[in-house]
C-alpha cells in the first residue's frame, strides 16, 4: 500500500538511483537539482541503517534538492 508523504529532508542518503524520468537541471557548488519530466517518477533509495532500498514516487514537476549530500524531497508517494 502506498503511504503519502509531505516533505522530507534527509542527510543519511548513502545512494539515489533516479529511473528515467528524471532530468538533472542544474549543478553548482555542492548544490544539485533534479526535476521529474512524468507522473510516477520514481528514485530507490538507501539510506544509513536500513537493509534494503526504498522507493519514493513523484509526480511530473516535482523538483529534489541536493545541498552538500542532504537531499530535499517534495511531497511523495513511498511504495
């Protein structure tokens, strides 16, 4: 069952794995922002003292910040 999601920050991100329907937009000084180009666009995530991955979903529009390895999630679906 899908669980909603407000916004979530995080810096125990250890990888992020973006599906296709990503783009990276823009890249600085340690700051990165990725933007969802569909509905259901989704990133597997693991994260610091978890065992296995976990999927978040984003609809089109949706923008993650990544500020010096802290991510900055929008409002999500995690599957």
């Amino acid at each position: 069952m899908a669980v909603p999601l407000n916004h979530t920050v995080s810096n125990r991100i250890l990888l992020a794995t973006f599906d296709a329907k990503w783009k990276r937009q823009r890249v600085s000084d340690g700051h990165v922002v990725y933007l969802a180009t569909a509905n259901k666009a989704t990133i597997e995530l693991l994260v610091q003292g978890m065992k296995k991955t976990i999927k978040r979903t984003f609809t089109k529009g949706a923008r993650i910040f990544v500020v010096n390895a802290t991510f900055h999630f929008p409002e999500h679906i995690q599957l």
